[in-house]
C-alpha cells in the first residue's frame, strides 16, 4: 500500500474498492503499537529526552524494550487497584517520556483521558468529576508547573476512591509513596504476554474539544478510531519504520494524540522530545535545526504558527539530510507566502491538513504525491466522506432536510465515516451534533472544488454579520497574512447600533515591522474582494491570544471589540474617561447563564451635592446609547 502513489482523488476511489475490514485487521490500538514497538531492536532508542530545549543537553533515553515494559507495567499497576475496561484515568502531563505509557498503559487498562494541564483548576475539576475518572496520574511538584498543587487545591472534592499517581519532573521532588515509576515497577506488567484484546467500539480515550470559554465538551473515540486514523495517517506520509519524528505538540488534545505522536510510533518510530514545553520553549524553537541535525529526525512537525516563526530563523547549514519529503501540519490556515519560505529552506514539502476532535482529527490532507493548491488543505482520507452543504435554509430537490452544494460552492462542511467519534460522553452535546442521515456537523465553513480539494474557509459562528451581509472572516484574513508586516490576523465583528456589526481586524505583526494600523488598512485596499468586508480598523497586538493548537481566540478578541466600542461610545456620551486603572468609567462584557452575553458597565463617581442628579442624567445617557444594541447590560455606580 505504501508504495503506491497517492496523486489524487482517484487513487483515494480506488483503494475503496477494497472494504476498509480488509485493510482494517487490528482494530486494538494498544495492539498495534505493542506489534510495532515488539518489531524494533530492544536496545534501540525509542524516545529521546531533552527537558530544557538546549540542542547542547545529553538526552535521556528509554529504549524499545525499557518503553514496551513501562506500557505493560502501568497498565497493570492500574489493574491492580481495579482499573476495568469502562474505568477511566486522567493524565496530566507535559512532555515528558512518561507521558507515553501513562497514555498507552492507561488505555490498555482501560480509558485514558489527557487534560490540558493549563486551565483552571475548578475547569479539570469539573472535566475530572464527568468523566467519573477512576485514576489520575499527574506531574508531581515541579519548578514551573503548578499541576500537583492544583491538584491537591481540589483532591477533596474528587471521589473518595479516586488514586492519585505522581511523574518525577524536570528538577521535581519525588514522591515515593505515589510515584508511578516506582509502584509499577513491582509488577511484572504485560511485555511479552497475550494481551486482553479490545474490541472496535471500546471506547480507547476521551478527548476533550479545544474550548477556551466555559468547559470544552468531552469526546469518545473508541480502538477503532485510533487504529483508523493510524492507518490513514500511515498512508497519507508514508510513514515507515525506524523513523525518527519531533514530538513538540501537547497530547492533551487530538492534534498531539492522534494526530501527530501516537501514530509514528505505532509505525515503529523513535521519538525526540526536545523540550518538556514543546514548541512554547523558546530555547528549543531557536535551536531547531541543530536539533534536526543532531538526531537525524526524518519528520518534522510544527503547527502554522510555529512555520511563521521558523522561516525567521532559517538553517545555518545544518545537514537536513535525514528528512522525509514531507510533514503534516494544520489546525489554522497555513499563509502561502510562509508555506513557500519554509518549503524553500527546508526542502521539505508542507501538507496542509483540515480535521476536528470529532472525527479523531484528520479529515483532508494535500496528496503526498500530487499537487498543492493554494489555499486548500487538500483531499478527503480514504473511508472518509465529506459534503458541503447550504446555509441559506433551503432544502433540496427531493424535500431532503440539507441541499448539498455543488462543486465550488461556499457552504457547511459535514463529515462522514470511520472516523466519526463514538459520541460526547454528555448526551446533550449530541443534540445537535449530526443529522438524521448520521453525518457529524462540522459549524465549518467552505468548499469543495471539481477535483475533491477542500478549501476552509471559516466557521459558522466566526461569520460577521453586516446589516444582514454574510462576512467571512478570510476575506480578511487572507490577504492580511499576504503582508510581509504581518506574522497573524484575525478577523472579527464589533457592535454597530445600525448595522449589527461591522468589521474589524486584530494583527501581531513580523518581529522587527514597523508597520502601523493605517498603513494595514492602506495595503488592504484592493485586496478585500468584497467591499463591505472592508474592515474599519486594525489592532495591532503584542501577542495574538492563541489557543492550545495555534489558533487565533476570536472569543477573546470578539469580547475585546466589544469592550473598546461600548467604553467608545459611553466615554462620548456621558463624558467620563474610560479606562480600567486610571478612568471613571469601565465596561466588561462577559457570558452571561440567562441572556447569554452581559455588558457590565461601571461607574466611579465623585460625592458632590448634585450627585444624585448627575446619576440620574448619566443613566439616562446609559440607556438612550445601550438601547441601540440588543444586548442586556447593568450599571454599577463606584
């Protein structure tokens, strides 16, 4: 199968001559990786450890034989205190070699559940008490992470019952009594025994979404999809054994699980761990392709902000020898202008790549051996199915609940296929979550061309809606990123008393660019191909809020735009000066369990005699301004 060429939409039609069972043999994941890790040397390195991002650091290294061990040992460590194939352990870990068989030794004893370590205590508190989570295995105390001290802030509150193991980190204490090293190291583990093999549906892991507002919602993917998404993954890179792969994204989410970690080393792969905080070390990102070099890595990996960055700082003639023709990036838009740069000095090809928790992460990769487009993220996985539809409302032919859109055509994506999840552990979140017919509603907005190429361009809910005009948001985005000034873009609405919202863009400009918000408007002119895209202002930022995946927070950025226009408007007409510091006159817009959205405004008013008559006129200026928009609001008086 790898050897076949994989030019385009036809050869992805004819490998679905033969059914997905046929190519599908193992469905247990935990299988596929033990196959693989038992195919290599067992003296062989099978991770390389570096914690501090420094390319000069001698690497720690656990070998095949040390990894196939540790996976079978966690396992039954977790067995040992009662840990059932429906049980679920949560993991709390940065990138650290730990991190691989607590997930995989996890797994195969049951449910594995890998939490973003960096939200709030009281948001994994609650993720933890849904998931009804058995076990946990969390970094102990550690210089820099405050992950054991979170959890011991909310360890009362968790199930009685509830076992808690520690990961020695970076310069950490070790904690004898809780170590996982240490504990499972007195049982014998599985390596070299018959495992217990799960069937396609057991659930394998629960992902949680990637949500920055409120708590994310938790996704169940079962041994077949993880074992399908490592065979499509496998095919799509050609990748093959004895690779060496960077690990510098965080498994707690899709991306970094399932879509660039796991399935290397389910295809024999060694692994280099360049730093314990991935690509947000700095040292590491610096250090890049002395680390390339030095451990003769044959896949690179970097999400498109990470690109941006890199192209920045390119080699110094370090031997790239060792690459593979190509590497699978994603989760936002890959800007043309750096996916030429990087390809350029690299000398690797980008494959650009859509994909979404819910459908165990890919969906579209650009064809290893055909052509790029620009801005596509290529073509549909083999056993995948992917449709765009209307979201003007109107049904089709036949009466059908959707009308499927034709070729080129700006609609809904919807997705179908082996990779659909196995459902939200919270039913409520299902609702709304696929049609009649079973296809998963991505809320993503673009395209489909007459070829298969998939062309995103934004989400449902990022639409900015002007006087009833449709916006999406890359038409402002796109030729923004064309700009050498500019290193990110994002678009969003801000309130408008006539036309709903109107358009504006938030930017992190180039190190080094000078560039000033008139000066991006005047380069825009011309470019946005629909005038009332035309944004009416530009913020330049220090530091583009992301998310953990490299994504612009346009929550963030939509509560931003609307804060500066109320403070706008209400500074003119009450007369106060806005400001949180030093003004007397704030505005904070935040969720809001009833209406929504609520706009707090508040007030610091100076005691006089005519106070109480001055309150009464600057409210009612309040409420003549706040009456435009279909917003509730309160006013507090300071």
């Amino acid at each position: 199968m790898l050897d076949r060429p994989l030019r385009s939409l036809k050869d992805i039609e004819a490998i679905e001559k033969t059914p997905l069972a046929e190519r599908l043999k193992i469905v247990d994941f935990c299988q596929r990786v033990d196959l693989a890790l038992a195919a290599r040397a067992s003296q062989d390195t099978a991770i390389f450890y570096v914690p501090d991002g420094e390319v000069s650091s001698v690497a720690e290294e656990v070998s095949f034989q040390q990894l196939r061990a540790n996976i079978g040992r966690t396992a039954a460590l977790l067995r040992s205190y009662g840990s059932g194939p429906s049980d679920v352990t949560a993991v709390l870990l940065p990138s650290v070699p730990s991190v691989y068989w607590a997930i995989l030794g996890a797994m195969s004893a049951g449910i594995v559940f890998p939490l973003n370590w960096m939200i709030e205590p009281s948001h994994f508190l609650s993720l933890l008490k849904q998931a009804k989570v058995r076990s946990i295995i969390a970094l102990g105390p550690t210089p820099g992470f405050a992950i054991w001290e979170s959890l011991a802030a909310i360890a009362d509150e968790l199930a009685p019952d509830t076992r808690i193991w520690s990961v020695l980190g970076p310069g950490g204490t070790r904690l004898p009594e809780s170590d996982l090293d240490m504990n499972s190291a007195r049982h014998p583990g599985d390596a070299g025994t018959p495992m217990a093999l799960r069937s396609a549906g057991d659930i394998a892991a629960y992902v949680h979404s990637g949500g920055t507002t409120g708590l994310p919602k938790i996704v169940k993917l079962s041994h077949r999809n993880f074992s399908f998404r490592h065979w499509t993954l496998q095919l799509t890179q050609r990748l093959l054994p004895g690779e060496r792969i960077l690990h510098d994204t965080p498994m707690f989410h899709v991306g970094g699980l399932i879509g660039r970690n796991l399935p290397p080393l389910a295809s024999g792969a060694s692994i280099l761990i360049p730093s314990v905080m991935g690509a947000r070390d700095k040292r590491y990102i610096a250090n890049y392709w002395q680390f390339v070099e030095k451990y003769r890595v044959t896949r690179l990996s970097a999400v498109p902000t990470t690109l941006a960055v890199l192209i920045k700082s390119p080699p110094q003639g370090e031997d790239l020898s060792s690459l593979e023709p190509n590497f699978v990036t994603g989760s936002t838009a890959l800007p043309i202008p750096v996916r030429e740069e990087f390809e350029r000095i690299s000398g690797v090809r980008v494959l650009n790549s859509y994909g979404m928790t819910e459908n165990t992460a890919s969906i579209a990769i650009d064809p290893r051996d055909g052509n790029a487009k620009e801005g596509s993220s290529g073509i549909r996985l083999p056993y995948t199915g992917i449709r765009v539809v209307g979201v003007d409302g109107k049904r089709d032919a036949q009466g059908g609940t959707v009308r499927v859109c034709g070729a080129d055509e700006i609609g809904m994506f919807q997705v179908s296929g082996a990779g659909l999840a196995a459902g939200y552990l919270n039913p409520e979140h299902a609702r709304a979550a696929r049609t009649g017919d079973g296809w998963q509603i991505t809320g993503d907005l673009g395209r489909i061309d007459a070829e298969g190429y998939v062309f995103v361009t934004g989400r449902v809910k990022d639409v900015i809606i002007r006087g009833g005009h449709n916006i999406d948001p890359s038409l402002i985005e796109e030729p923004l990123l064309q700009s050498p000034d500019v290193l990110l873009a994002a678009a969003v609405g801000k309130p408008d008393a006539h036309a709903g919202e109107l358009p504006i863009a938030y930017v992190q400009l180039t190190p080094g660019s000078t560039a000033t918000s008139d000066l991006l408007l005047a380069y825009l002119a011309g470019r946005v191909t629909e005038r009332a895209a035309m944004p009416k202002e530009i913020h330049i930022l220090d530091r583009m809020p992301l998310t953990d995946v490299g994504k612009p927070m346009k929550d963030v950025l939509r509560k931003d735009a609307a804060e500066r226009e109320f403070s706008s408007l209400l500074s003119h007409a009450t007369g106060f000066s806005p400001g949180d510091t030093d003004g007397n006159l704030s505005v904070s817009v935040r969720p809001h369990s009833i209406h929504g959205t609520m706009v707090h405004i508040t007030l610091n008013c100076p005691k006089s005699d005519e106070q109480s008559e001055m309150k009464s006129a600057i409210t009612t200026q309040i409420n003549k301004t706040m009456s435009q928009f279909a917003l509730a609001y309160t006013v507090d008086w300071a």
